[in-house]
C-alpha cells in the first residue's frame, strides 16, 4: 500500500521551492501526497484526520518553524492524534533539539536531498519504495 | 571592425589552433575535449577570436544602445549604491538596523542615505497586526508597517527629498504609497519632492512564490494606478521596479530571467499607453532589480544584453525619443539561493564574485547577501560583511576605475548577443502564447518556474552540477554560525498594542467614510482607460488615519481575490 503525506505550509511564508521538490519527489515514489496552506496549525490537524494520513510534512523558510512546532503539537495532543510529523527549510540546527522535544520525527536543514527525505518517510510507514 | 588582413589572420591563427587541440590533445593525449554550456544552454567554444564578433558594431557608454553602461562616466563619477534590503520586527528594530547598516557604509548616490525597507508578510499582504492571518509571521523577514506612526518610527529624521525610500511591497505598493504621502506631507514635503522607489511589481511574486492576492487582472490595475499618480504628481519617484530576481531564485536561466522581465514590461507599457500616458512620460521611471547567479561571464553579459534590448525596445517598439526612456537602469540583489548553510563563510567568497560580475557589468546599485541567510535571518556581523565585500571590491580592486572593462571581448561581445538571441526566443514564446498576463493566467510561467527548480536539484542529487560544500568537498564538522533570533511573540503583542491605540486616537467615522469610497472607487475602475481615481481615494482614507490593512481590504473586497497563488487559472 502506498503511503499518504500530508504536505503544509504555512500560508503567509511564500517559500515554495523547497516543498515543490518534496511533492514532485514524493509522486515519483508512488506516494500520495495532500499539499496544503494553513494560518493556524490546527488546520493541519483536521485535515490530516480527515484524509487519515501517515505523515505530516511541515516547511518552514522565514524562522517560524518553533512556532509551528508549539502550536501543531498541542493541537495533535488536544485531538490524541498520533501522527509522525516532519519539518524542513531554513531551520538553524540550534533549534533542532528542541522541535525534537516537541515531538518532530526528524528535521531537514537546508541542502537536504527530497531522496532523504522521502526514505526518511517509507522508513516511517514501513512502505516498501521502488 | 576588423580589417580584411586582421581576420585572414585570425582565421589562419585559428586553425592553426585547432590543428595544435586535435594533433597534441585528442591524438597524442587522448583528451576528450569537455562540452560546456553556460546556465542558458548556449554551447560555449574554448576560445574567441575577431571571427566571433565580425558583426560588433562600435560603441562607447553613455550613447545609444547602452550596452556598455547608460553614461558617460560610471563609478569615476558615483559609485554604485549599496542598498542593503533589511527588516525585521516592528518598525522600531528596523529602525535600529537602517541606522547600522548607514553607519557602515550603506549608501545611495553622492553619500545620500537610502532606506530599502522590506515589510514583513502581513504588510506585504495587506493584514494588520490583529487581524488573524497575521499571527506567526509580524515581524518575520521584515519590518510591520500599517500606520502612519511606523513610517514616522522607521523615518524620522531622514530628510525625505534626500533620502531614498524604497519600501518593498507586494500588492499593497499603492496604499503604501499612498500612506507615504500623507505621512510625507505631515512633515512638509510634496510629492513632488520625494525621492525613492515603489517596487510595484506583485506579479512576480504571484507565479514565484506561493502567496496570492487580488487577482493578476486586478494586481496590473493596480500597477497601473501608481504608475498614472506618479507620473502625474511624482517625477522623481521610480515608479516600478520590474524584478527578475525572483525568476532567477526558482532557477529561471539568465535567458529567461531577461526574457520574462522584457515580455511583462512591454505589456505593462501597452496597459499604460490605454491609460492615456505618453511612453516618454512614463518610462524613464522604469529600472529593474535583477538576480546574479553564479556563472559569471553570463550574469555579466546578461545585464549589458538587458541594456541594449530595453534600448532598442523602447526606441523601435514604443517610439521614445527622450534619451532617459532608453538608458535602463539596473539594481542587482546577488542569488540567495546560491548560498549553502554547509559551511556558511564560503558564502563571502559567492557574494564577492557575484558583485564583482554585477560592477564589471556597471550597474546602477547592488544589494548583497548576508553568508548567514541559509541559516536564518541576517545577522549585525553577516550584513556588515556583505557591505565590505562591496567596500573592498570598489576601494582595493581598482576595478571601478574603467567603464565596462570587458567591452570588446571577444567572448564577453559575443555572449552578450547570445544572451540576447535567446532572450528574444523566450519573448516570442510568451507572446506566442498570449503576453506575459496570459501566461500568468494558464499557469504556463508557474509550470515552467517549478521545472527549473526540480531539474536544478536532480543536477545537484546526480552530481551533474556541483555546490561546494553542499555536494562536494563536505566537511564531517560543520562549522556553526548562530542564528539571528528575536522574540517573535513580543513583537506580536507590541504590533498589536500599538494599532490598537492608533485606532483608538482617530475619529473612526471619518475613517469608515474614506474606506467606502475607496471601494467606490475600485467598484468604477473597470478598464484601464479609467484609471486614476483610486490613489485619491486612498489618499484621503490614510489621511482619515486608515491602516494598510483597512485600505487593501477594502480594494479586496471589492476585487476579490486567492489566499494563494499557486494551481491558479483565470
């Protein structure tokens, strides 16, 4: 079975480029991908409930990935939704242990590959990839 | 150019050359000769002679068509401008950083101070501070502006007919413009004084990134409107600003960067040309910003190719005879996508040689990266560096002592045709399919924007292209730059705070009043033909103390409109 990613971005940070590589490289493994804009991270929340997908992948370019990260995981823990949850962009390795102690899976700096990334996934559901 | 006896002689030296390559390198050595292209895909030759450029025409800087620099002295009489695009937090820390960054060196012509303000995402978008879209992002990436007390906060004290005001906007260009004023105007001066820029170009943010607006058909309408008002009451202000940079960040070529810049500023000249301007009235207050990338004769010969075809357009296209309307000015923002976070000081070595490309090409000003923007927001330390790799290049090089120094080589000559050549084709590839608008509209400029990004990485990923640092020469230990930090929350409650009494010390009636006739006035501004009446409007409603957010909801209301832009079609 193919997994299912849930792809956000938060509305007002127009950096796309990243997230299009994700998305074009998610496809290309058989994954289904949902790619969606949110203002407040509960949006994410209810939509990855309601298109029940294995993974939550968060991109952040403008410094406001910590919070994201507060706030999404309050809102997964409000609706005792367990969900892995993802995060890359411009994201200072400083701030990595504490997205970590929010519950972020795995955070991707600049420069990541969209390979890494996508196994990183597949590890994560278990689905095998081609 | 050259004489009869000079290309028998070039033509003799050069297979004499090619006889030496095959007999002494293919046969002897076995060397298999590379094939190179440059970032547009123009196959490069290993060397270039008089036969390369027979057809070169004579040409000096400062005459017709510009291609080696629109005067006739360049940096001997005034240096480029450093303009350093900067923002952050409210408009108090912005504040703080204009005055650092002048005090090390940021500065406009003849020593004038310049003040290239980037606003944060809200103001880009038109929502004030308590207005919930907003939350998470006031401050981030640039300064929140949406009053009049801000502006005062960010301006106080500059003299404003001498200081060069360039607040970087996406749609909301107009009512800021129109706060400008009405601010301005508090402190005496009149339009007519004022010196600065509006960047005025939405458009290029709707198809290069993903944050929408008003409609493309609206955001031209509103282009157009502060093209007419300035034309009209602001001779010395710069109207718009047609950026290529954002191509050049989703991976656009040079080629394409100059023939989507050139495809949408013919459109957007037609549009006002219908709103009954006179092209020589208009156009001389047209520059560009520009991306530099890496590859370096290329980003040279892109920006004296963009000389020459605005040139050449303005003259043979649009008739104009005042020589301002021909001599293109450019402001160059270095590629901050050509910046890595691993090992983040190599940054200064790409920044130094994107600005020495950008003054061997003779440009009008320069904005540098900082080496830590890969990381995060720039840093005191990160700014002032890309400052001195300006200082240094302009103060110990020499290389500004001599106009378009690479004029008359025969490679450099020779790329900047080619540059040309294949800019030409992306024109009459836009056209072909509808103007610049149209493919906005079918998605076609979006598709082919995200292309480029997804090649450019499966070059790096496959090793086809190498980035030091990043996929090459890797080091185990990274070295750490700290990121700049500020406290996102407080600035939050501060912006609201200080809209909230701003709103409480103004008469709120008078402001209501003012907003339903700028609605009533984007309702009548159907054609281009009828613009002109909106920027009063909007006038009056910063002078009733309307916030930015009131006066572009009110424009939106009546527009419409998408919260993003991307999957877009008309």
């Amino acid at each position: 079975m193919s997994s299912k990613v849930l792809l956000a971005r938060f509305a007002l940070d127009g950096h796309d480029r990243g997230i299009i590589t994700i998305i074009n490289a998610c496809r290309e493994k058989g994954m289904e991908v949902i790619y969606i804009h949110f203002s407040d991270p509960k949006e994410i929340v209810k939509s990855a409930m309601e298109e029940d997908v294995d993974v939550i992948g968060i991109t952040s370019s403008m410094g406001q990935h910590l919070y994201i990260a507060a706030k999404l995981a309050k809102a997964l823990a409000e609706d005792k939704v367990d969900i892995p949850v993802i995060i890359g962009g411009v994201i200072p390795t400083i701030d990595v242990p504490k997205l970590e102690d929010w519950g972020i899976k795995k955070v991707f700096g600049p420069g990541t590959s969209p390979e890494e990334a996508v196994n990183f996934i597949s590890q994560l559901t278990g689905a095998r990839i081609d | 150019m050259f004489s009869e006896a000079a290309l028998d002689k070039a033509r003799k030296l050069q297979q004499e050359w090619r006889r030496e390559v095959s007999q002494g390198y293919e046969q002897k050595l076995k060397f298999e000769l590379p094939q190179y292209t440059t970032e547009s895909g123009i196959p490069l030759k290993y060397i270039y002679t008089p036969l390369d450029v027979k057809e070169m025409d004579v040409e000096i800087s400062g005459a017709y068509p510009y291609t080696r620099g629109i005067r006739p002295l360049g940096y001997q009489y005034t240096p480029w401008m450093i303009q350093i695009l900067h923002g952050y937090g409210t408009s108090e820390e912005t504040h703080h950083r204009t005055e650092y960054l002048l005090k090390e060196g940021m500065v406009g012509y003849a020593g004038q101070p310049v003040a290239l303000i980037q606003v944060d995402p809200p103001t880009t978008c038109g929502y004030d501070p308590d207005d919930p879209r907003a939350s998470g992002t006031i401050g981030l990436g640039g300064a929140s502006v949406s009053t009049l007390d801000d502006l005062d906060v960010l301006l106080k004290g500059y003299d404003l007919a001498k200081t060069r005001v360039a607040p970087n906007n996406r749609f909301t260009c107009l009512p800021m413009l129109a706060m400008y004023l009405v601010y301005a105007e508090g402190r005496g001066y009149k339009p007519q004084e004022l010196n600065g820029q509006s960047q005025n170009d939405a458009l290029t943010r709707w198809i290069t990134t993903d944050i929408g607006g008003p409609t493309p058909a609206t955001q031209q309408k509103l282009r157009i409107e502060l093209i007419k008002y300035c034309t009209q009451y602001m001779p010395r202000w710069n109207h718009t600003n047609l950026c290529g940079y954002l191509y050049g960040e989703m991976c656009a070529t040079p080629a394409q960067e100059l023939g989507i810049v050139l495809s949408q500023a013919i459109e957007l000249i037609e549009d006002c040309i219908k709103a009954g301007l006179a092209p020589d009235s208009f156009i001389p207050r047209f520059s560009s910003q520009l991306h530099v990338g890496m590859d370096f004769f290329e980003e040279i010969a892109k920006l004296r190719a963009l000389r020459g075809m605005w040139a050449k357009i303005m003259r043979e296209r649009f008739g104009c005879k005042d020589p301002r309307s021909l001599q293109y000015r450019i402001h160059v923002h270095t590629g901050g996508s050509a910046l890595t976070a691993q090992q983040p000081l190599s940054n200064i070595t790409r920044a130094a040689l994107q600005v020495l490309a950008t003054v061997l090409a003779g440009v009008q000003s320069n904005h540098t990266c900082s080496y830590d923007e890969a990381i995060g927001l720039p840093s005191e330390d990160a700014v002032r560096t890309a400052i001195r790799v300006n200082q240094i290049i302009l103060h110990e090089t020499g290389v500004a002592k001599v106009s378009d120094p690479l004029g008359g080589s025969y490679y450099v000559e020779w790329l900047t045709d080619k540059v040309e050549e294949e800019a030409r084709k992306v024109m009459t590839e836009i056209f072909d399919l509808g103007g610049f608008l149209n493919c906005i509209e079918n998605g076609w400029l979006r598709g082919l924007l995200e292309s480029q990004s997804i090649k450019w990485r499966r070059e790096i990923d496959s090793g086809k292209r190498t980035i030091v640092g990043l996929n090459a020469f890797k080091t185990e230990e990274e070295i750490e730059v700290p990121p700049f930090a500020f406290d996102l929350a407080q600035t939050e409650r501060r912006a609201i705070e200080q809209l909230r009494r701003w709103k409480a010390n103004r008469d709120n009636a008078e402001a209501r009043d003012s907003l339903q006739k700028v609605r009533e006035a984007m309702q009548k501004y159907q054609t281009m033909e009828q613009a002109g009446d909106l920027m009063p409007a909007l006038i009056e409603a910063a002078r009733a103390k309307c916030t930015l957010g009131e006066m572009m909801g009110a424009i939106v209301e009546v527009s419409g409109g998408r919260i993003y832009s991307r999957g877009y079609r008309a």
